[in-house]
C-alpha cells in the first residue's frame, strides 16, 4: 500500500497505523471513484499484517462522508427485480468488505455522515463523533428508496429493532449526543477532543497484535448472529488461531515463572504488566 495514489483520500501509515483521510471535492460524495478506490484500499489491507489499526477521517471541515452519488442512483432500474435475481450493490459488496478487515476500523466523525456516509460508519468497528459538528441522518426513505449500503441491515443489529425503525423511518438529522445516547457511535466528544482521545486509544490499539486483534473482532462478530454453544465455539476456534501465531504463551509462560500474576502490586499497577508483556516475542 505503500506510495499508492489514491484520488478520493489519502493514506498516511505510520507505527502499525493507516490513518485514512477522505478528501474528494466539494463535499464528499461517496461517488463510485470513492466506492472503486475502497474496494482496492480494503484488498490492500487485507493482504498486510504491519498495519493494525485503520482510521478514517476527513479534509473537510464540516463534512465526513455527505452521501452516496446520486448520479450512480438515478441509474437504478425502476422495474422490481425478482428475489433469485438479485445480487449485491457495489456500495454493499465494498462496505462489507471494509466491515471484515482484520485490522480495527475507526471511524473519527467531524461533519455531516448523512445517507451512505453513515453506513460507512456503520460498517467501521468504533466510532467517534464531535458534538457540535458531527451529524448523521438516513434520508432514503424520504427519497422514497430505503438505506441500501449496509444502514438497513446493520443497524438494528447495533441499536436495536425500535431505535432503528425510528431512524430510518423518520429521516431526521441527530447529533452526535442523540447517536451516542442510541449506541450508533462509541462516543460523543467535545470538538477540542476528539482528534487527541482518538490518537491516544489507536496508538494503544497499534501495540497489540494482529493475530489476536483479528481473533477477537471474528469471535465478536460471530456472536452476533449465533446461538451461545455456537459462539463459544467460535471463541474457542479464534483462541487456537491466536495462540499459534501470536508470543501470547510465551508470555503467559514469563508472567507465571517470575510470579508476576501473584503480585499484588501488579494487580494495583496492571497496565504497567500489560505494556510491559508486550515487549515479549
């Protein structure tokens, strides 16, 4: 991925971090360049271990993502299509895959993320949003359509079947106290914050490592849709993909030969035992 050009954001890597920064004039439109551009960058992450976390963010000040293009929209055929025909919509296919990057996806939200800008969001593992800036919205009933990136699907799954409905069936803009308060973002900060408590929480996310980070975004995604014998399957699965790839015995092997778990001061002083693991390999 290293010294690509990409024409709708930019990539900056940097300690086990992308930081990925939207920039497609005037305002964002999630335009299929964007989509095509996405769907490269997501093949790109796939196949690359050195990168952990991956954040996206935007060059506008007052925008995340506005919305999806209308003029691929208009393009949509305007007979009904049988079920068995159906196939996924590029806008599905590349959130889909964004949504299943081994890495961790944050969201950092600053402006509107209306339409398909929330949807990304969405299909992103954390999500961050500035109060007094951020604002989100899902139109498409208004527009006499339905969410179709991911927003109908995911999003009951997130807040809830009642939240979602009110959502999606209303198409009002809410602030990023209101998306917190319903569970759509992690949290809502102040302006002055956000860029700080989201630099601090990835480069402590960027120290771990990938086979375990990937094991426990699988495992607790899984849970999701699979009944708890299944999950804890699951869990059990991710466990051994984690352990024969990641130092994580080799560790637990020091902290037992040097009694570091019977310590009471590194019970009080946890942290400084976690950090101090994660220089073992």
């Amino acid at each position: 991925m290293k010294n690509k050009v990409f024409k709708t954001f930019r990539v900056e890597e940097k300690e086990g971090q992308a930081w990925v920064t939207f920039d497609n004039p005037p305002v964002n439109i999630q335009d299929i360049p964007m989509i095509n551009e996405l769907n490269i960058l997501a093949e790109d992450l796939e196949n690359d271990r050195t990168i952990k976390v991956v954040v996206f963010q935007s060059a506008h000040p007052e925008i995340f993502i506005a919305h999806a293009d209308t003029n691929f929209l208009k393009e949509m055929s305007t007979k009904a299509v049988a079920r068995e025909d159906i196939a996924l919509l590029d806008l599905q296919k590349v959130l889909q895959r964004i949504s299943k990057l081994p890495q961790i996806t944050v969201s950092k939200i600053e402006g509107y993320a209306r339409g398909g800008g929330h949807e990304f969001a969405l299909a992103t593992d954390m999500r961050f949003a500035a109060r007094g800036k951020a604002v989100f919205m899902q139109m498409e009933v208004g527009m006499g359509i339905l969410p179709c990136g991911g927003g109908s699907s995911r999003m009951a799954r997130q807040i809830g079947l009642g939240r979602a409905l009110e959502v999606i069936l209303s198409a009002k803009d809410f602030d990023a106290d209101q998306a917190e308060a319903y569970g759509l973002i992690n949290r809502a900060l102040d302006a002055d914050k956000i860029g700080a408590f989201v630099e601090d929480l990835v480069n402590r996310m960027s120290q771990f490592n990938s086979d375990a980070i990937e094991a426990a975004k699988r495992t607790i995604y899984a849970s999701i849709d699979l009944p708890i014998e299944e999950a804890l399957k699951e869990e059990a699965y991710w466990l051994y993909q984690a352990t024969s790839k990641s130092p994580a015995i080799k560790r637990f092997t020091l902290a037992d030969d040097t009694g570091f778990q019977n310590d009471i001061e590194n019970q009080r002083n946890f942290e400084t035992l976690l950090m101090g693991l994660q220089g073992v390999n």
